[in-house]
C-alpha cells in the first residue's frame, strides 16, 4: 500500500473514532438536552469531521 494511502486510512479511522464518540455525545444530550456546552460541543465536532470526511473522500 502507498504511503498516501496509509495517511488516508488512519485519518478515516480516526474519524470514525470521532463518530463514536458524538454517539456518545448525542445520547448524553438525549439525558440532558439542556447542557448547552455538549450542544455545542457536538456542533462543533460534528462540522469539523464532515469537513475532513469530504477532504478524504472525494465526491462521485
């Protein structure tokens, strides 16, 4: 596998790690939906991945 390849694959896990944790983050809100910090936490986080998911993969 090319170098290039390799970066990309580590940041998609490491993506998808975030993607877990705002699972997470989600059902802590769903408990406790006025905790404005963890809202805007999870806004915050949640554009930040999108933005580097479409970085990483290109559209078709």
């Amino acid at each position: 596998m090319r170098p290039e390849a390799r970066k990309t694959l580590a940041e998609l896990r490491a993506l998808s790690r975030f993607d877990d944790y705002m699972k997470i983050a989600r059902a802590e809100l769903a408990s406790d939906p006025g905790n404005a910090q963890l809202r805007a936490w999870i806004e915050t986080v949640d554009g930040l991945v999108t933005n580097e998911k479409a970085k990483l993969i290109p559209a078709a």
